[in-house]
C-alpha cells in the first residue's frame, strides 16, 4: 500500500490533523505565523465543523471553552502576543477544567519574524501549569495535534500545542492518515459548583493540578515525541522544536557518536532526562526563545547530583535571542563535538554595499493618502501619533514618518490619552485599523470619553484584516466560513461610545481628508475621523485601470515621488514615472501634482 | 552526505511570487516521486521587502531551510536579492537571474543601486549563471508572470529533479482554463530563453 502524502504547509497539517482528530469548535483571532490553522479548516467546509473568526484572542478562548465544557473538542488559535490578551481565561480555565479536549494553538516566532516580541510559550505553559506540546517539523505537527486533544481531555484541562515560525511556514511531504473516530459532544452538565470558579475551590483544584504535572512528566518519558538517541557517548545534544531538525541535519552522515535527546514537552520528561544524563561528561542544549530545555536538565543534575557540564544559553554558548539557523546550529554541534565547522562555503562577495529593502505599503494603500493628508493637515501643528499593529504601522517609515509610537494591539488610542495628560498643547493622534478597533479598540475610546480626553481616534477602514492576510472581522458583514452576517458599523459604535465628533472621509480624496483633520483639530473632546478606503490587495484584480505621467506636463519637480513613497513611482530621465503594472490607479499622485501631469 | 538532494533557494521582491513558485515546484517534485521540504517568508516582508523561499528536494531531509553554500540552484527574480543570496550558493552551483531591477524604497524615493554592476558581479561570483532579460519576459508574457518564467527556464537547464513536463502538470493541477493557459505561456517562453 503506498501511503498518500501531501504536500502541506505546517500550518494546513495543524489544521487538517485537528479535523482529523474529531475537532467540532475551531476559533481564534489572526496573527502571523499563526493564521492559516484556522483557514485551512474552514476552507475544508467540514460537516459538523463550526469555525470562527473571534474578535480577539480573549473572545475566542472563552468561546472556546464553552465548547470544551459542553464536551466539544474545540481548537483555539492564535499567535503568542494573541496569549497575552486571552491569558485571563486560559490561567482560570485550568482550574477549572475542561470535558471535551481543548488545545490552545499558540505560534511563537522567534527572529522575530513578524512580532513584537520573543516570547517563549513553553514558559507560558510552566507558569500557567499547563501542558505543551511542541512540534519539531508539520508531519509531526499533523499527528502531535491528536496526541494534544487526547490529553487534555484525559487529565480533563487544557493544553498548549506551540508551533514556531519554522514549522508553521515550512511545508514537507505530509503521509495523510484515516480519520479518528469522533465522540459526539454529549453536552453541558450542571454540577453544582464544578464549572464555576471560586477561591474556596482554587486550593483544592490547585492541589490536583499540580499532581497531574507530576504524573504528566513521567508518562511524557513514554510519549513518543520524545525520543532518546544513541548510548556510550560522553557527549549528549538535546533540543526541541525546529532546531532539533537542524541537530539531525547537522549530524546527518556523520560518523560521530553523540547521544541525542528530543524534547516536544512540557512537563519535561524527568525519567527520559535521567537516562539521557546517565554516562554523560558534556551536554549542549540547542532550542529557541528561552531556555526551557536547558534550565530543566540544569535542575535534573542538581537532583541527581551528576557531574555533567551543561552548555546553552545560560552558559553563553548559544545565543539568548534571535532564531536558530541550520548553519549556526552546525557550527555550534560541531564545535561541541570537537569536529572540523568548515562548510565548502564560497568566500564572501566583496564589499559591494547592497541596499536595504525595508517593506512598504502597496502601491494604492489607502493609509499612504490618509497619513500623507493628516501630514499635511498638522504642519506647524504640534502633534504627536500614536500607531498600532497592522499594515499601517509600516507609515512609521520615510518619507510618510507619521507613526511614532507602536505598543500592542488596541494601545494607540489609549497611549494617546496619556500622552495628552502630560502635553495638553499637543494635537494627540491613534491611527488604528478596522479590524483592531473591533478587537480591542472600543475599550480605550470609551475610557477617552469617560474620562474626557482630549483625542483624534483615526479609523483607517480597508475593510480587512491586511497584515495577516485579509481575513474578514464584524465590519466586514462575512464570516470565517464566508457567511454574510450583520455588518457591524464603526460609526454606529463610536456614536453609541459616545464620541463627540464623527467624520467619515473618502481616503483616497486628500482635499477632503485634510479638510476634515482641520476640523477636528478645531474641536474638544474626543474625535473621530472614519478615513474609508479599500486595501489594495482587495481592490486589485477588480481595479480601474492604472495612471500614467503626462512628461510634456511634468515638470520634473519629484513632489510626487518624495513625498507619498509609492513603490510604483520612481524618478527617471528628469521625469516622474509610473510602473504600470505596479500602479493600483488610486490616483493620490495625481492630487499632488501641481501641473495636471498625472491622470 | 545527501547525493539525490536538489536545494533550490528562490529569492525576490515580495509581491513576485516566490510561494507560488515554490509551492508549483514542490508538486513537481512530488510527482516524480520525491519527498519535498522547505520554507517561506510570510508576514510583513511580503509587502515588498526581501523574500526567499527554500525548496529540498529528495529524501531524509530534516532543516526546513537550506544553509550558505549549499544551494545548487538559486532562481533570482530581481539582481539586488541574486546578489544578496549569493552566500547559499554551493560551489559549482547555479543562478538564474532576471535581470530587471526592482529599487528599494526608503526616504522620499528610490534608494537607486546600479543594475548592471550588481549583474556584473553575479556573473563574475557564480560557476554557472543565466540571465533571463526582464524586458523579454515582460513583453511575452508581463512580468506578473516572472516567476513561472524563472521555474520553465530552470526546468529547461536541466537542475531541477523532473522535466519542463512535469512543471507543466504541477500547473494544471492548481489552475484551470486561461489562468492555466497564461501560467504555461510563461513556463514556455522561459523554457524557450534557455533554448535560444
Ligand atoms: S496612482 Fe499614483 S499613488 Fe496611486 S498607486 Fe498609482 S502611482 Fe501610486
Ligand atoms: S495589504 Fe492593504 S492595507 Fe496592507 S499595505 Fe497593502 S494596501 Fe495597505
């Protein structure tokens, strides 16, 4: 029988390995690298099957264990930063529990490629007192997801199953399995006070939970994504997650003795840690983000008393941020190994110094002529503006330079209150995107006009969630699974917060855009402007052609391509000109243009 | 080491297409009976910063990413990332460079660099090197297409594990009708550039 592999996407094999495993409630907010989980499963329109996107991350955990206790397998994901909004559920949640398994899928990203932060959540997990598991590769992901569901519904709580960058976004020939036969959920059970949580009962859950660490940690010595390699070697290498593919690549046809340790879990397996210490002189511990996998063989020397040399990131020799590489965990292994690090590397190109290539805005972004217009509107204004997470924080850059400050999601128009208390002579701007004010937004423009702030809420409405790839959220009036559903309206929500002033402006009309910042510079308390635009990635396709320079017209003055820092403009031959295969026609160029010469 | 084990690291602007080359390629490699293994840029970069994909072709493999010199084929799309990723490619390998520049953007216009003295040093660095004109592509099938261009010109040198026939499957399984059509046309014409 040949076995039909798949060509997937780690994240499409964490997707299909939870319908695979009997999933019925799949929810989650996106985020980068964690998003196509949960596309992938709505894009398998699966009887039985209910997907969401949540509003945000905290949203989707308590639908999500509203499912689990009603005996539902259910899927949360989301991205690590996406954890630290839902962490107040999830911390509860363990003590209370769960009937149905429920898995918190939670990428980390370490680089980071595209995070604010290095966050490690195997540590999240520690402290929590949760499971983890941790995929080193998406084959093992497809299965590991199943192993994730039937834990956390036999210890009864839930578990984390923690990706990174590398594993989500790597694709491999994956060998599809039958699917497993799924319990139906048999529903909510009242119990008296079993699913609600008081502190009377937090001792005794705490008592219990702490137990099922222990017996976790010695029958994770058994899991089979933990795995002991090699013996009679006085020198051992442990890792986990994707660096363990680099530890195997690395030592591939090599003729080296080394005894291996394969670490996908939290609680760390304490008996397989015994064995892999037993008979060793060194360690090196090759893994990511903080150094989970070191500290706990640090602890199990102390236990044993042995007299092995640990090497990592506490000792300094590995780097304590940043990703791995397969190069630089070679060097590391073989310089630990004592073996000869040269690659039949080329020599390095001489010093040609190569440009940078930052990313930009598209061509045809509507927040380039929003920023552009409030640029404008506040010169000689003193002002300061507050950013947020999405596409739009990219206006931070030059020539725009109209974002000045980035927190998390949510933050800007609460940063910009306090900003304001310091420096009330200050104009306080929080541009924020469509889909980030539904998730955390409404909060802080409510606090603005409870307390009285002084603000300008900029909504910048592309009508997607951009940076993670367009997904749709309430303002949009489509579901997950491309349902239409009611459309939540921004204006309608800032009206009922209670703001008191609410514009609504064609982004891409500059005379208008800064017409209407004048005037809300002119007014007190908390403003609103709507700046309503189509993000290019949705327009395109459907676009109204492209525009072009009149060079009889042009008088060469590059106030145009200075200025708006549109990819698809360029200077040449003394004239402005446009790429027209990259041009999106929106036409902000052409307003700028004081000679009529763009059209 | 690994002898049947093809690295193929693909480089470019983000917006040209390295997923969809690598995702084509990889089904190529499958059909013939290969376990395939790589890696994407996705997140912010894809808004037109630096992108590569890595494609492994063969069997054990283990890294997701391919390490400096030991691509055995590097598929350009742009001279500046060519020359950026010149360090992956193994001694003996091959570059197959578009040589049409994309200039990045920084402080109020384009941070120009000189196409031709970055071409130049790619052909002066690499073993094996071809240059596919940007100008061709675009004008026989638009440069929307340049990535499937590259992909026919490298399953016609011959340094990819499966034929230009293959490719030519991998592309119908994704795409049907014109969009099929106009993703082979480009899979010729950059087979063709190899020929003539
Ligand atoms: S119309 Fe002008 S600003 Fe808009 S995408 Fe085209 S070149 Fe860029
Ligand atoms: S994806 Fe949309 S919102 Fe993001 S930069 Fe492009 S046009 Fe702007």
């Amino acid at each position: 029988m040949t076995m039909r592999k798949k060509l997937l996407m780690g994240n499409e094999a964490i997707g299909l390995g939870a319908l695979r495993a009997g999933v019925s409630m799949v929810c989650g907010y996106p985020g980068t690298p964690s998003s196509e989980v949960l596309e992938t499963i709505a894009g398998e329109r699966a009887e039985g099957v209910y997907v969401e996107w949540s509003v945000n991350e905290k949203s989707a955990m308590e639908v999500g264990a509203g499912a689990a206790i009603a005996g539902a397998r259910a899927l949360v994901t989301m991205k690590q930063v996406g954890l630290n909004v839902a962490s107040d559920p999830l911390m509860s949640l363990n003590y209370v529990g769960v009937k149905g398994g429920m898995v918190v899928m939670t990428a980390d990203d370490p680089g980071p490629i595209s995070s604010q932060t290095e966050q490690d959540t195997r540590h999240f997990g520690r402290y929590a007192k949760l499971a983890v598991f941790d995929p080193s590769s998406p084959e093992e992901a497809y299965t590991m997801i199943a192993d994730a569901f039937e834990c956390s519904e036999k210890i009864g709580r839930p578990v984390l199953f923690r990706p990174t960058t590398r594993v989500c976004h790597s694709y491999a020939s994956v060998a599809m399995l039958d699917p497993m036969p799924r319990a139906t959920a048999e529903g909510f059970k009242k119990d008296g006070g079993r699913w609600v949580i008081f502190p009377r009962l937090a001792c005794a859950n705490h008592i219990k939970i702490e137990e099922g660490l222990t017996t976790l940690a010695d029958e994770f010595s058994d899991y089979r994504g933990n795995e002991l390699y090699g013996g009679g070697s006085r020198r051992g290498v442990a890792s986990g997650g994707v660096s363990w593919s680099y530890v195997r690549e690395a030592l591939s046809g090599s003729d080296t003795e080394c005894k291996l340790l394969k670490v996908a879990t939290v609680p760390f397996p304490a008996r397989l840690g015994e064995k892999f210490i037993e008979g060793l002189e060194s360690i090196l511990v090759v893994e990511e983000l903080d150094p989970v996998i070191e500290s706990e063989l640090i602890s199990l020397r102390g236990k044993l008393g042995a007299k092995v040399e640990i090497r990592g990131k506490l000792s300094g020799d590995m780097p304590n941020a940043g990703e791995n590489t397969p190069g630089d965990v070679r060097n590391a292994v073989f310089r630990f190994l004592g073996k000869d690090a040269k690659a039949a590397v080329r020599p390095s190109e001489s010093a040609l110094k190569l440009p940078a290539r930052p990313p930009v805005l598209c061509a045809g972004c509507p927040h380039r002529a929003s920023f552009y217009a409030v640029k404008e509107a506040t010169k000689g204004r003193k002002a300061v503006f507050s950013g947020d997470i999405g596409c739009y924080t990219l206006g931070n850059a030059m020539p725009l330079d109209m974002v000045d400050t980035c927190l998390c999601m949510g933050a800007g128009i609460t940063m910009a209150q306090g900003l304001h208390r310091v420096e009330p002579d200050t104009v306080n701007f929080a541009f924020i995107g469509d889909s980030t004010f539904f998730h955390t937004g409404i909060p802080g423009v409510l606090n603005a006009v409870y307390n009285g702030a002084d603000i300008i809420v900029s909504v910048l409405d592309n009508s997607t969630t951009a940076m993670t790839g367009g997904q749709p959220h309430p303002g949009t009036g489509v579901t997950a699974t491309g349902r239409v559903t009611r459309k939540a309206d921004i204006y309608g929500v800032l009206s009922a917060l209670g703001a008191d002033d609410i514009q609504r402006v064609d982004a891409f009309d500059l005379s208008a855009s800064k017409f209407a910042v004048k005037r809300a510079m002119s007014l007190p308390g908390v403003k609103a402007i709507i700046f309503s635009g189509e993000c290019a990635a949705l327009s395109r396709g459907k676009k109204n052609g492209s525009c072009s320079i009149d060079t009889d017209k042009c008088a060469g003055c590059a106030v145009c391509v200075k200025n708006l820092g549109c990819p698809a403009l360029a200077m040449e031959n003394g004239h402005a000109s446009i790429d027209e295969a990259a041009c999106a026609g929106c036409g902000v160029c052409g307003q700028l243009c004081g000679f009529g010469a763009i059209a | 080491m690994n002898a049947e084990l093809t690295n193929c690291l693909i480089v470019g602007v983000g917006g040209q297409g390295t997923i969809l080359a690598s995702r084509l390629m990889g089904g190529a490699a499958m059909s013939v009976g290969l376990d395939v293994r790589g890696s994407e840029t996705i997140g912010m970069a894809q808004r037109g910063g630096s992108v590569a994909s890595h494609v492994r072709m063969g069997r054990d493999i283990h890294s997701p990413m391919i390490s400096p010199g030991e691509a055995d084929v590097i598929l350009a799309f742009e001279p500046c990332e060519g020359l950026r990723a010149m360090a992956w490619l193994k001694i003996g390998g091959m570059i197959i460079v578009c040589d049409r520049a994309v200039q990045p953007f920084s402080s109020g216009g384009a941070v120009g660099y000189d196409a031709a003295e970055v071409m130049a040093r790619i052909v002066s660095a690499a073993d094996r090197v071809r240059v596919l004109s940007g100008e061709y592509i675009g004008e026989k099938c638009g440069m929307r297409h340049l990535n499937i261009a590259v992909l026919g010109a490298a399953a016609a040198c011959g340094v990819l594990p499966f034929s230009t026939a293959d490719m030519e499957m991998a592309i119908s399984g994704r795409f049907a009708g014109r969009i099929a059509d106009m993703n082979k046309n480009a899979l010729r014409t950059g087979a063709e550039m190899i020929k003539n």
